[in-house]
C-alpha cells in the first residue's frame, strides 16, 4: 500500500528554497571569474605572439643575411678545398694530392672536436642508462593496510 502523503512524487527539501539562490548566485559568480581568467589569459597569449610576430619580422632580413652568408661561406670553401687539390696536383699525382687534402681536413676537425670537448663546462655526466625510470601509477599506489 502507499502511503496517503504521496511516496511517487519527489520531496522538496526545506532548506533548498533557501539555499537555491545562494547556489545560482556562487555559480554565477564562478562562471564570471572563470571567463575573465579565460579573457586574461588569452590577452596574455595574444600580446606575447604579437610581441614574437613583431620580432620576427624585425629580425627575419639579418636571419636571411646570415643564412646566405652561412652558403656562401661553403661553397667559398670547397672552392678553396678544391684549389688546394688542383694546385698539388702540380707535384704529386691527382689522387694522391686530393687523399692529403682530405686527411688534412679531417685532422682539424678531429682538432676541433678536442678543442670542443676540453672546453665543455665540468659537472656530473649527462648519461641516459641512469635516468629515473617513470613509474606506473599502479606501482606507487601504497596498499592501505601496509605500515
């Protein structure tokens, strides 16, 4: 049997028509907070790309400047690589002059390389089989009887 005071239809609690317009009002309150840190934000976003586009532009003529200079610079010398074994071919036979060439080129860079390294700041060495291993997030779950 059911009950004479209606068991079927929902309850209204008694504080709820108190606490209602304090939650519409929290709520409209946090919603407005949420859109002016979203407006902040993107104010935030949109100044620092116009700064960066502004920048770029600014820099992009000495950036091509450099990239041409930075070709030029090479093909200036394996022109001079070139020379250098044209002109031992002179005294020595072509392959011969064009193997000294070579191994003289790759001994400064093998000089430079050891420059490089003696001059790399000191500390602990950058090595990746000691890495910290991330862990599962199962694995740093604790069981809740342990002690």
């Amino acid at each position: 049997m059911t009950s004479p005071s209606g068991a079927d239809r929902p309850r209204t609690r008694f504080f709820e028509r108190f606490t209602e317009p304090f939650a519409d009002r929290a709520r409209e309150r946090i919603e407005h907070a949420e859109d002016k840190v979203r407006d902040a934000i993107q104010a935030e976003i949109d100044a620092v790309s116009a700064s960066v586009r502004a920048r770029a532009v600014r820099i992009r003529p000495s950036a091509i400047a450099f990239g041409v200079a930075a070709l030029l610079t090479v093909f200036g010398l394996a022109l001079i690589v070139t020379a250098a074994v044209l002109g031992l071919t002179e005294v020595l036979a072509p392959w011969l002059s064009a193997l000294l060439v070579g191994v003289v080129l790759v001994g400064l860079a093998a000089g430079a390389a050891a420059w490089g390294r003696h001059h790399l700041p000191s500390g602990p060495p950058v090595s990746i089989m000691h890495a910290p291993q991330p862990l599962h997030p199962a694995e740093e779950q604790v069981h809740p009887w342990a002690d």
